[in-house]
C-alpha cells in the first residue's frame, strides 16, 4: 500500500532531520542552539504525525481485510 511507503520515507526523513540537528548542536552547540531545538523539535513532530500516518494505514488495511473475509 502507497501510504505505507510514504509514512516510512517520512519517517526516514525526520530521523535523518534530528540526527543532522543533533550533529550540528555538538559541533557547536552555541551556534545557533535555539534554532537547532526548533528543528529538533519539528523533526520530532514529523516524526509521531508519520507514525500515526502508519498505524491508521494499517488499521484501514485490517479492516479491509475483515470485510472481504
């Protein structure tokens, strides 16, 4: 199912969006650390909205699958 591929390619993205933040405030954690906490931060949220994205893809599926069965 496409949604499955897209909550897990947003998931992706968002992993790869806080470990970037992550890197970045280590290697200089005065430089810009607000603005590394709002990403963070936005990663996170990306992050839950993907999954919730997967669970309700998969409830949908579940569902499907009891009324054809």
């Amino acid at each position: 199912m496409q949604a499955h591929a897209i909550a897990a390619a947003g998931i992706a993205a968002a992993t790869a969006r806080f470990e970037a933040s992550a890197r970045r405030t280590a290697a200089d954690p005065l430089a810009d650390l607000a603005g590394e906490t709002v990403e963070r931060m936005g990663a996170e949220l990306a992050l839950k909205a993907n999954v919730s994205v997967l669970k309700t893809a998969d409830e949908m599926t579940g569902t499907l699958l009891d009324m054809l069965a």
